[in-house]
C-alpha cells in the first residue's frame, strides 16, 4: 500500500484565511470532510474514475479547494478489489488510522462489499497502509457507506445494506464495533426506503452521517437514485436512548434537504459533518450544477463536494435550508 508525504499546492497557504467558495472541490463525490485533534481538515471522497483512494488536508475548509490529493491505494487490476470503489471515509480508531470504503470484484464491478485499510502512524500521509479486512456483517450481499462515531465512549459503524428478503436496494444498519471489521452485537435495522421520495428511481436508504447535539443523535442519509432526485432523509433519537431498539428513531416525513431549481443545484446527498475554524457546524456533500444527465448518473463525473453553515431551529432540530448558490459563501 502506498504512502507518502502530502504536498500542498502553492495558493493553500493564502487560501487558508480566504472564505468558502463553492463547489470547494469538483468532481469530488461522496465526501468526507472532518478537522482532526492536530488541527487539519481531512477530506477524501470517490473520484469519478472509481479507481483509487485519495486524501488531501488543509489548515482551513476553504484552503480544501487547493489541496493536492495523495493516493494512498489504487485497486488491482484483476480478480477481488478490481471492480467499483466508492465512498471512503478517514477515522482514527484506537491509535490508527482506519480507512473504509467499498469495493467491486473484478469479474463483478458491482459485487460490492466493504473494506478496510488500517494506516499505522499519527499522520495519515506518512502513515504505514495495509488492509485490514472485509467488514463482517450477517449477510454477504451489497454493502457500502460505513460511518463510524463515538458516543459515551463506545464505537459505532452505522452502513447500508441490501438485506436478503427485504425488497430493497438498501437499508440502513446500526452495530456498535468490536474491531475494525467485526461487529459487537447483530444490528439493528434502522431504517428501510418506503416514502416517495425514497424510492424514486431505486429504493435506496444510504451514506448515513451522524450529528450529535442538544441532546439527540440526528442521523441524515441519502434517498433515491443518484440524480436529480438525490435527496437528504434524517433519523432522529435521543442521545441517551438505547440506539440499538429502533423503535426510539424517528424518521422524518419529507426530504430535509433537497435539489434546489432557483440556486441551480441538483441532487445533494451522500453527506458529512464537520465544524468551521470557528466551531460552527457545517454540512459537507455533493451535487451537481445542472439536472439533466445523459446516461446512467453513475457515471456522470460531475458531482462535486460543496459546504455550508448548519442552522438551527428553537426546538434544537438541524435545519439545512436549501443547497445555496456557486460562488462564495455569504
């Protein structure tokens, strides 16, 4: 596995204090953006040729836009690992680095499972990669868009799922971890795509991402085909709740976030959570700059990774507005 140092492209320094401006990165989906204990921005996402994991880092989230991507795996050219890889995410777990993502087989490009690359070292792009494993989950079906978070000092993987007998693309999973690729419990099944908005094209519940504040865990995931009806779903339980009893989420009844016609941004989904410099919360995902797509959206490399402020209402719910407009952020 390779790895090596990051190199910074000369206008990152200045872009550091400079604002926002969307999209920050094109052609970038499926983005995770997180700003570590050492004070950088990772960020890693899928690239539109499916081919490799790329990571990049800046001091600010603006200075993202200028950061040079390191490679830090490409798949094989045959046999397992070879086919599709989607969707990274970057966490440091137990003193390493953990790096998952989902991956097709060569003689199946859509054979996709969930691995993992382990990176010893306290920086990712010095850091030792090697694979640590396949994820082990119940059932070895289609399996993508693992997120991991801590609360109350226990580790969870939250991840979609096609689960056999269930007539679905994917659902939505919770276990807490025993190790990097094993589980600590049976999950729980937390949600399944059954609202309009959820299945328009494909029946699709995926990419979860966690928000934990004013007492609740707010859990948004992506609906629909991955065009222009992409959209944002959010389960809601309290942060104290047995997570693993699923009669404590509450889904919401409309989409929280969706394509906006009037800002020109098309089918916002697949997102993450980070904070600015100064500590707000921010909503980090991708979407594309018109609606109209030619062929499977698969393979339309025009998604790119776009950030805004998260606001929210007197009751303490997340409120994501609308995507807002290309340009700077106000």
């Amino acid at each position: 596995m390779a790895g090596g140092l990051a190199l910074m492209a000369s206008p990152a320094m200045a872009a550091d204090t400079a604002p926002i401006v969307n999209p920050v990165v094109r052609q970038c989906a499926d983005a995770q953006v997180f700003r570590h204990s050492d004070g950088w921005y990772y960020m890693t996402g899928s690239v539109p040729e499916y081919d490799r994991l790329v990571l990049r880092r800046a001091r600010s989230l603006a200075g993202l836009a200028h950061a040079r991507g390191l490679v830090i795996w490409r798949r094989p050219a045959s046999g397992k690992l070879a086919g599709y890889i989607w969707a990274p995410e970057l966490h440091w777990i137990d003193g390493a680095w953990a790096m998952y993502f989902a991956a097709g087989d060569g003689d199946d490009k859509f054979h996709i499972r969930t691995y993992v690359l382990r990176g010893e070292g306290a920086d990712p792009f010095t850091a030792r990669w090697s694979m640590a494993g396949q994820l082990q989950t119940p059932w070895d079906t289609f399996t993508l868009d693992s997120t991991s978070f801590v609360h109350q000092g226990r580790r969870w993987l939250c991840w979609a799922q096609h689960e056999p007998g269930v007539d679905t693309n994917s659902n939505l999973y919770l276990a807490p971890l025993a190790s990097l690729t094993s589980l600590a419990a049976a999950p729980v099944r937390l949600s399944v795509p059954t609202l309009d908005w959820e299945v328009r094209g494909f029946k699709v519940n995926e990419a979860p991402a966690a928000l934990i504040r004013n007492g609740r865990i707010f859990l948004t995931y992506s609906a629909s085909a991955t065009d222009a009806r992409y959209c944002l779903g959010m389960l809601t339980a309290p942060a104290d709740a047995n997570w693993m009893d699923p009669r404590v989420w509450t889904k919401s009844p409309v989409p929280v976030f969706a394509s906006s016609p009037a800002n020109k941004v098309w089918g916002p989904g697949h997102n993450s959570f980070t904070v600015d410099e100064h500590g707000r919360d921010m909503l980090v995902y991708h979407a594309r700059d018109y609606a109209e797509i030619k062929g499977d959206p698969l393979f339309d490399p025009n998604r790119h990774t776009r950030i805004q402020p998260i606001h929210y209402r007197p009751d303490g719910v997340p409120d994501f507005g609308v995507p807002v407009a290309n340009g700077r952020l106000g």
